[in-house]
C-alpha cells in the first residue's frame, strides 16, 4: 500500500514517497489494551515543575531533554521536543514519539511523518511554515497509547509550547492527541468535521486521522481531506 498524493487542485503538487519508510505501528480506532493491565494510580502524577509556564524556548527545550517525570524516561533514547516555526500559525499535535521518532529526535518521520508532509502540503503548507509537536515528549514502549499518568506529567510542556506559538489554528492528529487536548473519550469519527475550541485559549480545533491510520485505511483521506479544508478555512476566516 502506497501512499497516495494529496494535491489541493488550485496550489502545490505533494512530493514523491518513499515505499520504503516504516508504518507507525499505533492503533488510532482501537481500545487502549495497556489500560486493562495497568495497575491503579494511587499516587499524584510527578510534575516536571511550576515554573514551565515562564520559560523560553530553549529552557523549555532543555527542561524536556533532562526531564524524569514520568516513568517513560527509562526506557526512551532522547526526548522528541517538537520541530518547525516557533511562530506558525498550524499547530500540529500527535500522540507520542515512535521507534523512527525516538531514534531521531523529530515528531512524524517515517512513512507516517511523510504522509503528514503530504497532507500539509496539500494546504499549501511546508513542513517547516508548521510546528509539530507530540501530546507525550518520550517514546511508550512497543507504541501502546500513552496513560493517563504519562499525559499529566507531561502536559505542561505541551501548554507552554502552545503558549508560545500561539497559533491561529490547532491540527489534532488521531484519536489520543484529539481526546486528550479535549478532554473526552468521544470517538475520532465524531470529533472530526467540526471546529472545537482548545479549552480556555479559545484556539479553533479540529481534529482529523492519525496519517498511521490513513495509511492502513486510505478510504478514508477523502475525510481527512475535508477536515483540512475546514483547517484551511478556519485560519482563513477565524470563527467569531
Ligand atoms: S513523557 Fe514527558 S513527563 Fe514523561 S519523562 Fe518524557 S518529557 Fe517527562
């Protein structure tokens, strides 16, 4: 299964794909089997400290790559901190690192990470004119959705990124960076399609297919596409 182009008819053509590039093995429609298995949490989740929400872009950086909040950073090579234009006006947000992320540092490389590119550009959008960034900074072990734990602990980082970007619109990719930015367990197939608001910051939302997904599941990028086009739309003309 190749990965198909994504060319909005009026703008730029998608760059050719590599085959050979791993699929993210993430399961975005399915149940979190690590939950049934995990122990209750009886403990307050570490947090990484109550000054994230002061710090600069490179003392945030560098609070992420020394952070041990969370169990995660046992079992992680490097924290993947986010990557593209600190000023974007896309935000992108994800689930969490993968093999290929962990190894590399970056958000969205492999297969996965070149259909999301694909898929921007179709919006007319490199991937450096967006920022991209994870729900999680470290890789869970064997790709398992990240716990409720993981996400507390490392949810600053996240809000102060946001808080410093500043972005006119926010991308949540897959069911995990969906439910989790909004704060409910509302299937992907109807959180997509719509605009929401990312809690008190009052950014539009939308939310759309994890491009892992979309890979196993092509039929269904002609929906993804239109959550794009509402994107597209929502920074053009923002909702009053
Ligand atoms: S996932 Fe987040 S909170 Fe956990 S160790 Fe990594 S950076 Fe820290």
């Amino acid at each position: 299964m190749g990965i198909l182009r994504w060319q909005r008819r009026d703008r730029v053509a998608s760059p050719d794909m590599s085959d050979g590039a791993r699929v993210l093995a993430d399961q975005p429609q399915s149940g979190n089997q690590d939950a049934a298995v995990t122990a209750p949490v009886t403990e307050a989740p570490a947090q990484p400290g109550s000054d994230i929400a002061t710090l600069d872009w490179e003392a945030l950086r560098s609070r992420v790559s020394a952070c041990t909040a969370c169990a995660l950073h046992t079992s992680r090579t490097q924290t993947v901190f986010g990557v593209g234009n600190p000023s974007a006006d896309w935000l992108v947000i994800g689930e969490a690192p993968g093999a290929d992320e962990d190894k590399q540092g970056e958000p969205f490389v492999g297969r996965a990470g070149q259909l999301l590119n694909a898929m921007l550009l179709a919006c007319g959008l490199k991937r450096e004119q967006v920022y991209i960034a994870n729900i999680l900074k470290c890789r869970p072990p064997n790709n398992r959705d990240p716990r409720p734990e993981e996400v507390i602990s490392c949810e600053a980082y996240l809000m102060r990124q946001i808080a410093l970007i500043q972005p006119k619109l926010i991308l949540a990719v897959g069911r995990i960076a969906a439910q989790n930015l909004l704060q409910c367990d509302t299937p992907i197939g109807k959180l997509r399609g719509q605009v929401h608001r990312f809690r008190d910051t009052g950014i539009p939302l939308v939310a759309t297919y994890h491009p892992a997904y979309l890979l196993r599941s092509p039929a269904e990028k002609r929906k993804a596409w239109q959550d794009l086009q509402l994107a597209m739309r929502t920074v053009d003309e923002p909702p009053a």
